[in-house]
C-alpha cells in the first residue's frame, strides 16, 4: 500500500458474527478499533487489513488510497488455486496497482489444509475436495464479506468474486449459493457444477469464464480432475462453452452468442499473427440477461492452465467487474 499503513486484527467468533478488538499498528503507531463503517479510522488513510475468520483463517485485505467512508467501495474477494494460498494468487494476478486506482477494495482469502498438506476450496463437486472434508466454504466466504463490510464502507451492488483453477470453481459455487450478494464472477481455468439443477441462484450474476484451449489440468472442453490421494477421478466438470450457456440460462441471457471483434491479452507468452496487438484471448457474450447481467467466455488461443499474467490483465477484468454491478 501507498502512504501510511495501519493495521487491525480483527477476531470473528463465528463465520457470520463478527467481533473486534484493536492490534498492534505495523508503522509502530497505536492502532484504532474500527466501527462497522470503518469511519473510527480517518477516511482518507489508506490500510491493510488482517482478519482471522472462524477463528484460523487469515485474510489479507487491501483499502486503496482513496478510500472514504462516506463513498462506498467495491469489493473483490479472490481465490487462489489447489496447493497454492491468498498471497501468492495477490502476486500472480498482480491485480494491486489497478485495484489501488480505481478504488477497489481486494481480499485474500486462504482454503483450509488437506491430508496432503496443500490448501484447497471446498467448491463444487469436481473440484476440489479429495478427501471429502466437510468444511463449508461458501458459508465461510459469506462472513469474509461480513467481517469486511465491519470495517470498512463497502458498496453492496459491487461485491465480486474471482479466482483461479479450484478458485474458480469456488467462485462458481459462491454464486449459486449467494447469488444476492455477490454482483458478478470471474473465473480463470474452471467450471461450474455438471448439473444445472445443483445450482439454484437466486438473482442474475454477471459471469467471466476465461480459459485456454491448452489448458491439460481443466480442459477446455471438459473432464476429470484426478487427485493426489487417490487415482479415481472426482465427478465431471463441463467445458468452458457449457459453463457459460448454463450460466446464460440461469441469468434469462439471449441464448445465442454475439462475437466480439476485440480481444483481450490475457496470457503475455502467446502470440498472434499481427506483432503490433499480443491479444489472443477472443470474446464471445451473451447479451440480453436480466436486470443488466452479462455473460463472457474470453477463449486463450492456445492459453495453458497457468497463463502468464500479462500487464493488461489486471484491467482488463476490473473493466468487466465494474460495468456489472447489481441494479
């Protein structure tokens, strides 16, 4: 963060219950107990946030520069991919300094630990809880952005969620099962449940499914993710076009695409044939969705599972978040 930094341990008793007490400032300065809008701290003074939510589960969370409590901010939840956490998915999608300049408050979130040893989001049933844990991450989700909107003013028609392989997945199952908080997701290399009728949001949410035609681990048209514990397969994940049409259908979406004639640079080690425009990733949108939801697959031509993030992305996707908040 730019400027000054404090710091705010916060406790939540209970996933949907949140309860405070003042921490140690990282500059050295005393630190301030925060009201529920955040407005104990001077509005202008940007910081980052530590919570611990159900009582072990850190969260990093970032207040850009222009924070003011008497403006809400929008808020974005991200989730990182199977074995990996919160801080390394902060640094791959490097999302920091675009979030910083349009206001945009970003959370870290971590998944819980299996037999393994790696960290993983309970999310859908294909992905990816190998041991058959029964944590409830949807729920736990659901009190970040409680704990958060203690803080810190938060804007409730711009709440979003995006994440990363297993994160994308549990991006998928955070909106169907909290369709009326969550405004809009973004989802990197995953899919949505096998069944539509696993999933019952119960208003529009804007979706992005990003994904590479050379992705081996979730395949573009879909599969099988198998994992470390055992050989056997867990269920079937739909492809990428399929995510999309259902999710188009659960939004009231027209049920024909329409073909951009942009593209997006989403992964900066695949190029094209033009040398002047590194944009490989088309866009196909379903237009037409109820109370102004829409829906994207943005195709990485021969994109991987873990694209290389290029500078464009970051604001990129905060474009797409941004123009779809809820009515």
């Amino acid at each position: 963060m730019h400027g000054v930094k404090q710091r705010l341990v916060t406790v939540v008793c209970a996933v949907l219950l949140v309860g405070c007490s003042a921490g140690s400032s990282s500059s050295g300065s005393p630190s301030t107990a925060a009201s529920p809008t955040g407005s104990s701290r001077p509005s202008s003074t940007p910081a980052d946030l530590d919570f611990e939510v159900g009582g072990d589960r850190p969260v990093d969370v970032h207040v850009p520069a222009s924070y003011e409590a008497s403006s809400p901010s929008p808020l974005l939840i991200v989730l990182h991919g199977y074995g990996s956490t919160g801080s390394d998915h902060d640094a791959y999608f490097h999302l920091g300094d675009a979030a910083e300049r349009r206001g945009v408050i970003t959370a870290y979130p971590d998944g819980t630990t299996d037999s393994t040893g790696s960290q993983f989001w309970n999310a859908t049933d294909a992905c990816c809880n190998f041991d058959g844990r029964s944590v409830d991450d949807s729920k736990y989700l659901l009190g970040v952005v409680a704990a958060i909107k203690a803080h810190v003013a938060v804007d409730p028609k711009r709440i979003y969620v995006m994440g990363h392989s297993n994160g994308g997945f549990m991006s998928y199952r955070t909106a169907c099962d909290h369709a009326d908080v969550f405004a809009a997701l973004i989802s990197l290399a995953a899919a949505t449940f096998a069944h539509a009728r696993d999933c019952r949001p119960n208003a529009p949410v804007s979706v992005l499914e990003i994904h590479g035609t050379a992705d081996d681990d979730v395949n573009f048209d879909g599969g099988s993710v198998v994992g470390p514990v055992s050989p056997t397969p867990l269920p079937a994940y739909p492809g990428a076009m399929e995510t999309v049409r259902t999710w188009a259908a659960y939004d009231g979406c027209d049920p024909a695409a329409t073909n951009s004639p942009k593209r997006v640079d989403v992964d900066a080690d695949v190029d094209v044939a033009a040398a002047d425009d590194p944009s490989e990733a088309t866009i196909e949108t379903w237009a037409g969705c109820r109370n102004g939801a829409a829906v994207e697959l943005w195709t990485m031509q021969g994109g991987v599972h873990v694209p290389t993030i290029s500078k464009a992305f970051p604001d990129a996707v905060l474009d797409f978040l941004l123009a779809h908040p809820k009515p």
